[in-house]
C-alpha cells in the first residue's frame, strides 16, 4: 500500500470506524501522523483526519492517477504512501485527510512510548 501508493476500498479498512483515543503512526518508520481528536466521520469509508498532528510530519505530491487531480499525503520522513487531502472537511481547517488503515498503526493514549 504505503509503497506501490495503493488505496483499500472503502469500508475495508481496520480503522474506519474506530473511535479510540490515541495516536496514528506511519506503518513504515512510525512517525506519529493524526492523533483520535482530529478524526471524523466523513461517511467515505476510510479514516478521516481534520489536520496531522504536525505538518512536518506529513508531505504532499500532486496525483493525476485514475484520470483525476487530487493531492496525495506522504509521511515526510519515509515517503509512504498514506493517502489524499481534500478541501471538504470540517472546521477549523476545511480539510480531510482521507488515509488508508493499511498505512497506518493505532497507538492507544498512553501507550505511546511502550
């Protein structure tokens, strides 16, 4: 997924509906990329992110793949593949982070460091 910029189909993902509180890191080199406070139900199918816990963390590309323009999200530190940004999310910042679970690993709060 992360490498060959693959995308689950919707509804598939581990993470879709989990509601957890804590932390979601890069599957590759761990990175911590959203924390559970900036996810949304978007309705799409795939976890959805408000804003990365830091923009450092994530990177952007430009994606003209299926005969679409849409802005890709990369982890900034191994350049895997985690998925697209669109401008239709909620306040405060109007974005949603669409990413792949597969892209993924969920830290429970507290847990972070173990």
């Amino acid at each position: 997924m992360t490498r060959r910029k693959g995308t689950e189909r919707a509804f598939t993902g581990k993470y879709a509906s989990n509601h957890a509180d804590g932390i979601y890191r890069c599957i590759c080199c761990a990175t911590a990329l959203f924390d559970s406070k900036t996810k949304f139900e978007s309705g799409t199918g795939w976890p959805s992110f408000w804003q990365p816990i830091a923009k450092e963390n994530v990177a952007g590309a430009g994606d003209t793949s299926y005969g679409m323009v849409r802005d890709e999200v990369l982890c900034a530190r191994c350049d895997g593949h985690l998925g697209h940004v669109f401008h239709d999310g909620p306040r405060p910042t109007g974005l949603r982070y669409c990413m792949n679970s597969a892209s993924l690993d969920f830290v429970p709060r507290g847990h972070e460091h173990a």
